[in-house]
C-alpha cells in the first residue's frame, strides 16, 4: 500500500478517500501570478480555499475558512504588507505561512523571520521547488500541532492532579509547578523557573525546627526515589507552616541520564488532625473503661457505707454525741458520690433525663448565674436567632456549662472577657469526621476566654481524667474529663482550640432534633419517711450490699427475701412471684446479668416492678427497661431516704404505668 500526495490509498482495488485534501490560502496581489499558483496547486491535488490580493483578506479569510497553510507574498500593497499579515495569523490561529517573495530588503527579512515561517520559495521558482516546500511545510505544521497537543494535554494532566507537582532539571534548578504546587508554596511557574528548588521548596522538620534536605538533592544525589521523613513541614512563601509528604524520583532520558526530579507532595495537615483526634478519642476510651469500671466499683463500697450510716442516722436523735459526726460522715460520701459521678460522666455513663431543650434558653440562664458570682469577668453573649433544639440531660448539660465557665475565670486570674455564643451548624462528611461524629445539623455553643491559653502539650491532655495544671489539693482533673463524656455520650462533640497568652475557645457540638420542648421538673422531694407494706425481693451479688439493703427494708417496713445472684433469684421468684410486689434488681453481676434475669421474670409476671440498681448511671439496658413506664433506676450509693422513696412509689403506683422519679 502507497500513498498519493491527495493523501488516498492505493490498494487492488482503485483508491480510498481516508483524509481531506490540504486546503491552502493564496494572498498574491498579482492576479496573473495568483491564477498560475492556483492551477499549479490544483494539479498537486491540494485544495484551494481562496485567492486573496491584501492582507485585510488575508486575515479575513484566515479566520473563517481556516486553511491548513497560507501562501503569503511578502510585498502587498495596502496597510498590511504580507510580514504583518503572517504574524497575526501565526499569532492567532496557529496557521502555518510560507512566504512568496520576489525580492525584499534586509529590514523586511529580519521581520518576516520573527514570524516563525515555514519556508521562503522565491519567485520565479520552479513547480518541483514549490511541490517540496508545501509538503516540508505541511509535515512540520502536523508535527508542531501534535507536539502542541501532547503540551496542552501534559498541561491538563498536571493542573487536573490532585497533587502538588514540582519538576527540576538535572542541576536542581525548578522547570514547572503545577497550579496546586503553586498554591502550596506560594510561588508561580514564571516566577519559580530557574531558581534553586530550595528556594522554593523550603521544608523544616516540625519538631526540631531545623532545614530539611530536599529530596531532589537525594535523587540527583543517588538516583533512586526517596520520599519525606515524618513531621516534616512546608514554609510557603509567605511563612505559612503546612504539614506534608511527598516523593521524588529521577526523569531520565533514553538512555538512561538523569534529565531532572519529579516531586509529588501534598498538604497532610487535616489527615493528621483526623489521626491525632482518632488516637485521642481512642486513648479516651480506653481510659473511660477504666474510669468506669473503677467508679462502678467505689459506688458499690460508697453503698455499704452509705446504708449504714442511713441506717445509724434514721435511729438517732439530734443530740447524740454521734449524730454530728455520722451527718459528716454521710456528707463525705456524698462528695465520693460526686467525684464518681465525674467520672462515669468522662466514662458515658449514660443520662438521666432527656428532654428536647431550648438552649438559648439553658445557656442564658446559666451565663447569668456565673455572672452574679464572678463580677470581674465581663460577659459577652450572643444566642442565634431560630437556633434548632437539642434533645439533651439538662441537668448533665448545666454541670458542662458551668464547669467550662468556671475553667475560663480560672484562666483569667485578674479579670477579662467570657464571650459565648450559640449558632446552627450543618456538619458535612469530612467535618464530622474530623470531630468523630455523624454528618448532620448540630447546635454549636462557643465559649471563649482572653486568658493565659494553654500550650500544645496541654490542650491534648486537658480531657483526661485527674489532669489537671492547678496547685495540689485545689483541683481533681474531673471536671473537664466529665464534660468531655457527658457531650461524647450525647453523641456530640466538644473541642479546643488555644495558644499560650491568647485564650482558649471551647466548641460544643449537640445534635439538633425537631421535637418540641417540653418542661421537664425537679424529682419530687421525698418527705418524712413513711412505713411501707409488701414484700421485696432484693437481688445483688455483693453480700455487704444484701445485708446493708436489707437492713434498710426492713426499717422501711417491708418483708425482705435475698437473692445473692441472678440463678438464686429466678429460683426464688419460681416460687414466691405472687407475693412479691417489688423486685430490686443490681444491673451488672457475674452469670446471669441482671437485663437476663428481668426478661425471664418478665415472661412469667408480665406486671412486675422493678427497681433498678447499679454502680453506673442509667444507660443503656437500663436505660430501656425504665424506658415503659413501669419501672424505675437509683444509682448507688443512695441514702435510705431516697430508697425509700423510690420503693414507695414503685410499690403503690397505679396499674397506668404512670412513671415516677425520672
């Protein structure tokens, strides 16, 4: 198969048309000249799109018929001699010329050199001449139009990467950035080419603060790709710090030189935020086991002597030498009681009383309360209008509240200015992630110092439980561990941002809910204890805690059977379930846990009443079971007045259902 200069086939069978003819523009302002031209042209089998004598028509035509080459006589008469014309063609539409020329001065050359032409056929010239320069012309302009192509789509390729792009030559020196390397370092590729890749790519070790050999040094230096140590960091242009990795690897020729470096780097800083807000959650978690675990624990001792202190006190007058010292006794554990109380906060312990809330509202009257005791901090607030309601335990979210504004003056020793907000956050995939939550609407309050702030080190560890940077005995650590589970267990989040002498800034996060307000009351204050009837079956695998509870039945009034496990207790209830009216069930003991035990009870008695016990706050299986209205919860460790009151009400509460003491 062989190809004829129209750009046909030649096969067996005749030709085949697989390309147009080139199609090439006359401008020759002798009309005699032009015509010849034009036959000639013809009779190679090219196309001729026009026959011009001007460079105006030159132009004109050039842009609408778009010829694949022009035929340009140097010297036209009119405004626009053939040089000018050529050029903006060239210029323009990238229109391969070749120059007719008769004679020309030095002058005229010089010009139509700076045209870039694709060949000069001097007249009068010979058909075999002109034949060779067309097609030398035509082979070039299909040549460059390919490299353009390939330019532009490498051009494309590199802006579209998502990556930063640096390429060097073989002495180090920048060729090219692309636009995101260009964003990153602050510097533009006419600006950066020929300078030292140092120069431009300026990078520090984060932790050390000290230079970082660029790893285009290494490339040339050892001919392998190398990629970035850890915590190393990128200075832009205009100081600022940005986290990133990268790699670099040799460009070689075909024989096997190296040419120059390719870098590909990017910015790392939220990836490393994601990570160390991931081994932080992660870190919290397992120190929340711990925590609750542990508080579990000392609510069960806190129990045992909590009762018999009840017990001491409920048979003693006011003027036994004894009472004054019990009354303290019972006080101190009551202050156990609370630190525990932190701590199963820090553990997500669970929440007592969820209601929807207007925070507006909550926020605002607890900003006031604070403002009343801590006169020389100045108060700035501002509540968005239309803020979403939040489905929270008020009285868990008052204790955060108040723990960060109290934390705030604390950080202002002299006085300053508490500023806090409430505003609608839509939280997006990435923005949730970041924060270890579920995308969605959240209501965001900010509470913000102009305090002492902490340093780096600080911030990282103020969540956890018993650190703290106050003097000894003047702080637990409990107060922000405990905010900390308390927002995490409202499946939101609570975040700091702060630096040394510029304050702190605390977001909470809390996801918004469509449901109304409604009022939620105090639990009803129990009065003078009064003598119950009926018969309680009380269930724990602790024996201090069977003796102390029964102890405490008993002078309530109630008959008392003991279960010291789970087996014991379904063995008991087999046989008494139609006298017992109430059962006190531990929550978390060893066999058959006490969620078991109340499912087979339940089958067999589907009206029984539970009163529910544990060393952990009320969440999840317990948190369900009270849930129906028929039962209730007391946390340990509990005083005898308030298990008195509770067991009352369960015992002579109506067949409604109605629930009590939530």
């Amino acid at each position: 198969m062989t190809m004829d200069p129209m750009g046909s086939e030649r096969t067996g069978s005749g030709r085949r048309n697989v390309m147009k003819k080139p199609c090439i523009l006359i401008v020759e302002d002798e009309a005699i000249v032009a015509e010849d031209i034009r036959i000639t042209l013809e009779s190679f089998g090219y196309s001729v799109c026009g026959v011009v004598s001007s460079g105006e028509e030159a132009i004109i035509h050039a842009e609408a018929d778009r010829p694949d080459l022009v035929l340009m006589d140097i010297m036209l008469k009119g405004e626009i001699d053939g040089v000018e014309a050529a050029g903006r063609i060239r210029t323009r539409l990238q229109i391969p010329v070749v120059y007719l020329t008769a004679y020309t001065d030095d002058k005229t050359l010089e010009r139509a050199k700076i045209t870039e032409p694709f060949g000069y056929i001097i007249k009068p010239f010979e058909e075999r001449e002109l034949h060779t320069i067309i097609e030398m012309a035509l082979y070039k302009a299909r040549m460059e139009k390919k490299l353009r192509d390939r330019e532009e789509w490498f051009s494309t390729t590199l802006k579209s990467i998502g990556d930063a792009v640096i390429a060097t030559d073989s002495e180090g020196k920048v060729v090219l950035l692309n636009p995101v390397a260009e964003g990153l370092t602050g510097w533009d590729t006419e600006e950066a080419r020929g300078r030292p890749v140092e120069e431009v790519f300026h990078i520090i070790n984060e932790n050390t603060r000290k230079p970082v050999e660029s790893p285009v040094t290494r490339v040339l230096r050892e001919g392998v790709v190398v990629g970035l140590a850890n915590h190393t960091s990128l200075i832009s242009r205009n100081g600022k710090e940005i986290c990133i990795d990268d790699s670099g690897a040799p460009i070689r020729d075909s024989s096997g030189n190296i040419m120059g470096v390719v870098m590909v780097f990017r910015d790392i800083t939220e990836k490393k935020n994601l990570q160390a807000r991931l081994e932080q959650a992660q870190r919290m978690e397992a120190i929340g086991t711990l925590a609750g675990g542990i508080a579990h624990d000392f609510n069960n001792f806190l129990q045992g002597l909590r009762g018999y202190v009840s017990i001491m006190l409920s048979d003693m007058d006011a003027d036994h030498p004894h009472y004054e010292k019990l009354k303290c006794m019972d006080e101190q554990i009551e202050h156990c009681a609370m630190l525990t109380a932190q701590l199963l906060g820090f553990a997500r312990g669970g929440r007592y009383r969820v209601e929807s809330c207007d925070i507006n509202l909550l926020v605002r009257r607890n900003l006031e309360m604070f403002s009343h005791t801590h006169r020389e901090i100045m108060v700035r607030s501002e509540f968005s209008d239309g803020l979403w309601f939040a489905e929270v335990d008020r009285g868990q979210i008052e204790q955060v509240l108040m723990n960060l504004f109290v934390n705030a003056s604390q950080a202002m020793p002299g006085g300053g200015e508490l500023r806090v907000e409430t505003a609608n956050r839509i939280l997006n995939r990435d923005e949730a992630g970041l924060y270890g939550v579920e995308p969605g609407k959240y209501v965001r309050i900010t509470i913000a110092d102009n305090g002492t702030g902490m340093d780096e080190e600080t911030r990282k560890r103020i969540f956890e439980p018993f650190f703290t940077t106050k003097e000894m005995g003047r702080g637990t650590g409990l107060g922000l561990a405990s905010a900390y589970g308390i927002i995490r267990n409202h499946q939101g989040a609570i975040d700091v941002k702060s630096k040394p002498g510029s304050g702190s800034i605390f977001e909470i996060y809390l996801p918004a809910t469509d449901k109304t307000p409604v009022a939620v009351g105090d639990l009803p204050a129990g009065e003078d204890m009064e003598k119950g009837r009926g018969t309680v079956l009380l269930v724990d695998d602790e024996d201090v805690l069977l003796q102390v509870g029964k102890e405490m039945l008993t002078l309530m009034g109630y008959e008392v059977l003991l279960a010291p496990n789970g087996k014991e207790a379904l063995r008991i209830f087999e046989t008494e379930r139609e006298n017992i009216d109430l059962v006190v069930l531990d929550m978390v003991m060893p066999g058959i846990s006490g969620k078991d035990v109340y499912d087979r009870m339940i089958r067999i008695r589907p009206d029984l009443k539970v009163l529910f016990s544990s060393g952990y706050a009320l969440e999840g299986e317990a948190a369900e079971l009270v849930g129906n209205g028929r039962n209730d919860f007391i946390q340990k460790p509990f005083s005898m007045k308030e298990f008195s009151d509770r067991v009352r009400r369960l015992i002579n509460q109506g067949a409604d259902g109605r629930a009590v003491g939530l």
